[in-house]
C-alpha cells in the first residue's frame, strides 16, 4: 500500500476542501453554515474528505440597491454585503445580522424576515443564544457623542426585541462581542474602545448581575474570547500598542500568553486545539501586511504558533475591507478548521502564493491524517480494519488521475513506499519513490534491494525493515519530532533526482548506451 501522511502535531494541517465564494458562519454539531451573498447554506462535515454537499437554507430579501452591489465581489465588499453573523437556537430557528437589520428564519420556512431595524450603525459583529434560546446582540455603531449603548435580547426565538441592559452615556463606545459560557452559565460582554470603556464583563442571563472583571487597558479591548474549562482565552484588538493572547483561568489570574502581529477579532476551539486569526487595519504600531492564525494546544497554552498567512491585497482597506480570516462561531465537534478569508491575495494556507481571492473558504484538518489514493487489493481488508478500529484520521481516497498525483504529494510531510518481503522485490525499483523524491518529500521505505540503495545513496529518507510495524510507527515519530530532518531529506531526494533522474541525465545515459552497443556491432 502506497500512504501519504501528514503529522498530528498543530504545526501541521491538511487542506481538506477549497470552497469558492462561500463565508462559514457557524457550527451547529457536524453542520457547517455558510453564505453565498444573501443565501444561506448548510452541509454536513461528514461527507468530508468527499466534496460537501451544500443544500440551501433561506434566502433574506434586501433592499434593491443590495441586490445590485452584492452581484459584484469589489462593491460586496465596498457595501460589506451578506450575512455577517448567525446564531442556531435549540428550536431551529436561526438568527442573523445583515447589513441594517436582524434577520429572523423560523424552523421549515425558507425566507428570512426582518424582524428589527437598525439605526445606528449597520449590524453586530456576533449574536449569541444560550441554552433557553434566548439570544442576545451589542450595539456596534460609532457613537462620537458616547450616547448610551444597548445590548438586545429576544424571548421568543428572535421575533421581537427588547432592551436587554444598557450602558449609560459616556461609560462605552460600543459592544464588541457577548459570549456565552457554559462553564460558569454565563456571558461575557466585550466593549471598547478607549481608557475605561475597554471592559471585559461577566453578566447572568438576565443581566441583573453585571460585573467588571478586567477595565481601563487596551489589552481590555478585546473582540475574541473562547470560554474553556480552565478559563476564557481572548486577544486584545487595539490599533494602539502590541497585541497579546491572554487567559483569565476560573480563580481569576490573569496571564498574557503570547503575542500577536496584530489585532485579533475571531478565535475557535477545536478539541484540544484553540485558534485565533490576526487582521490587517490601519495601525502605526502593528505594520504587518499578512493575515495570520495562531494556534495552541489547551494542554500546552504558552506554546502559540503562527501556522496560515495571506497577503493583504492591493485594494485600500478604508473601503474595501481590511485583511481578514474568519472563524465560524458555535462549538465545533469535529476535527476541521475552517477558516473563510477576505481581502487578501494568497487562497492557500501558506506564504508565498499569490493568487488572488475575494471570499475564500479552507477546511483543514490538525489531526494526524494518513491518506490512500492508489487502487490496491487489499484496500478494502485495510479499509474495513480502520473502521472497525475507529480511525478518523484515515482516509480511502479513489483512485485519482495522474495529473492530480503531484497536488497529493505537496500535500503531505512524508510519503510511504511499502511493498512485501520478499526476494522478487529487491530488484525493483518504485516509480513512485522517485515521484516523492522529485517533489522534495522525505520517504519512509519498506523494500529491500536496489530501492533501499538508491534512498541511502540520496539521503532522502528512512529505510526500514519491509513489514515491520513497529519500524513503521518509529520512523514516522522520528521525522514527526525531527521536521527539519525531514525537509531535509526531501531537499536532498530533489536534488539527486535532478541529478540522477531527470529526462536529460535518463536521455543521455540511453544515447550512450545505444552508442556503445552500435560501436561493438561494427
């Protein structure tokens, strides 16, 4: 069986589907919900590593104007068309915000209706419902004059509205995000933006306890906050001074965790792993260009890396949005990362690409992932064990035309050739060892004979005893822990492949050899 792997580590994640044109909203279980302009979508994570079968929601009817400037991606962007936030309320209904309104889809309709208009500003940045289904939403408009500040809540499934609690002149700007916490049955209300209306508050469901629990910094001024166990991780969003990932664990200590390149407004949790994105916005202090995800491991909450990045792209972002990567909301029971980016150039989760993309969303995978793409016999013996073991994180792939065969390979850290042991082996030499190699990716081979000489003469991987699982599992470990060791042994395959293999080196061995036989015919 012919393998590529990718490693379990957080540093690592497989791209597991490409979604044109789509903005990931929300989690409901295994149910993605997404919108495509003022349509909303829905597909189950469980057809993945297959393509998603999206099936359509409902649809919010706009204004006449919006259905003219949402046909076109540069003036979607310029009028922040589509759905902007969604909550999921236990009796199915949905709730959304859409520019100057909250929308409303009640369970087996398919229309959503306007069920409050807004006036000041043009939607909240996040709506949240809690296990009642009541559900909540902060004004965010820019208030100048620091006018009072409400935050509204629904009883009835979102149909009517009424003031849930309110902020008094002067003491915010505006309400960033409300957060629900399972864990302490709790929300916790974000302001900003300045001195004291940077507050980060805890409040019961009726809001008759309201309390400030962090107030008067910038690092207050936070937008993204993800309730675990152990505390509410959340990062500051200020324009300001540096930006950090803190936690604030359930005795109350606070600790700054990380830094971050720039402002962060979007963060998840999935399993073990928590998330936070970086935009790109007018700043004198943070000058990064790229939109970033951080990620961490909740056992290991002082190790943050920086995984993804894009571009901003060259349109001016006071009009046509800042570099952003958007996080869906609700609790994620699977083990995908997606991820929806606007206004950024790369649509691929690493540096260096430059295709140009508007609205992209990636679903990716931390999870150590093995993936068969070739036709074998024993595929379905193999296929059969790994269900009957509970393998998520093993896929049977078809068989895939051989144009798609380099994509597979770029795809994965480290590519397996495994073969028999036997003696009829040692004399053959897998064409799909030199494939891995000529893409620069380090081999763990399991066949003897003039296959394992030509590995150890390039230095291009690991060679191990053919049918030894425990070989097996050790080599991966040892290139898991040891990336660099594995990057370069695929440089080093490269390069003898080039030297060795290539079609001019192959071409003139075959021309001096035919030269050779003509000659001693003579």
């Amino acid at each position: 069986m012919t393998s590529t792997a990718t490693f379990s580590d957080v540093s690592k994640l497989v791209r597991c589907a490409r979604i044109p044109h789509l903005r990931a909203l929300a989690w409901n279980g295994e149910t993605l919900y997404a919108s495509r302009r003022y349509e909303l979508l829905r597909a189950s994570a469980a057809d993945l590593p297959r393509e998603l079968n999206w099936q359509v929601v409902g649809n919010f009817r706009p204004s006449w104007n919006r259905r003219l400037s949402v046909v076109n991606r540069l003036t979607a962007r310029l009028f922040r068309d589509g759905f902007h936030a969604l909550a999921l309320l236990p009796s199915g209904t949905i709730v959304a915000a859409v520019p100057g309104a909250i929308a409303t889809l009640r369970a087996n309709e398919t229309e959503f209706r306007r069920t409050f208009s807004i006036v000041r500003g043009s939607r909240p940045l996040h709506i949240t419902a809690v296990p009642s289904g009541r559900v909540f939403w902060g004004e965010y408009f820019d208030n100048a004059t620091r006018d009072e500040v409400h935050i509204y809540g629904s009883a009835d499934g979102g149909m009517c509205w009424d003031v849930a609690y309110t902020f008094p002149q002067r003491a915010i700007r505006h309400v960033h995000n409300i957060v629900h916490d399972p864990w302490q049955d709790c929300l916790w209300v974000l302001t900003g933006d300045y001195g004291d209306e940077c507050r980060i508050i805890r409040a019961s469901y009726d809001f008759t306890n309201v309390e400030v629990i962090l107030q008067g910094k910038q690092q207050a001024r936070a937008v993204a906050a993800v309730p675990t166990e152990d505390g509410l991780y959340f990062t500051s969003d200020t324009p300001l001074e540096q930006n950090f990932i803190h936690r604030l664990d359930r005795g109350g200590t606070l600790s700054c965790l990380a830094p971050l390149s720039s402002s962060s407004i979007y963060g998840c949790q999935i399993g073990s792993h928590l998330f936070f994105s970086t935009m790109v916005e007018p700043s004198e202090v943070n000058r990064d260009c790229m939109v970033r995800i951080y990620a961490a491991q909740a056992n290991n909450p002082q190790r943050w890396e920086s995984l993804l990045s894009w571009r901003k792209d060259r349109w001016p972002m006071k009009f046509f949005q800042y570099g952003n990567a958007f996080l869906p909301d609700g609790i994620n029971p699977t083990q995908y990362l997606v991820v929806s980016t606007v206004a950024v150039e790369s649509d691929r989760p690493r540096p260096g690409n430059i295709a140009r993309c508007h609205g992209q969303t990636s679903i990716l995978s931390p999870q150590c992932t093995f993936r068969s793409h070739r036709r074998r016999l024993g595929k379905k013996r193999i296929k059969s064990l790994a269900h009957s073991r509970g393998l998520t994180n093993v896929w049977f792939l078809d068989q895939q035309p051989r144009e798609k065969i380099p994509s597979f390979i770029s795809a994965a850290d480290v590519c397996l050739v495994l073969l028999k042991k036997t003696d009829v082996f040692k004399t053959v030499i897998p064409t799909k060892m030199l494939e891995y190699m000529s893409c620069a990716r380090a081999v763990i081979l399991g066949v003897e004979g003039q296959a394992r000489q030509i590995l150890e003469d390039a230095g291009a991987g690991l060679a191990i005893e053919p049918e030894n699982a425990d070989a097996l599992a050790a080599a991966i470990t040892q290139l898991d822990h040891n990336r660099e060791q594995a990057k370069t042994l695929g440089e080093q395959g490269r390069a003898y492949i080039l030297q060795k293999f290539s079609r001019a080196s192959t071409a003139q061995k075959y021309i001096t050899l035919l030269r050779d036989i003509a000659s001693t015919r003579r």
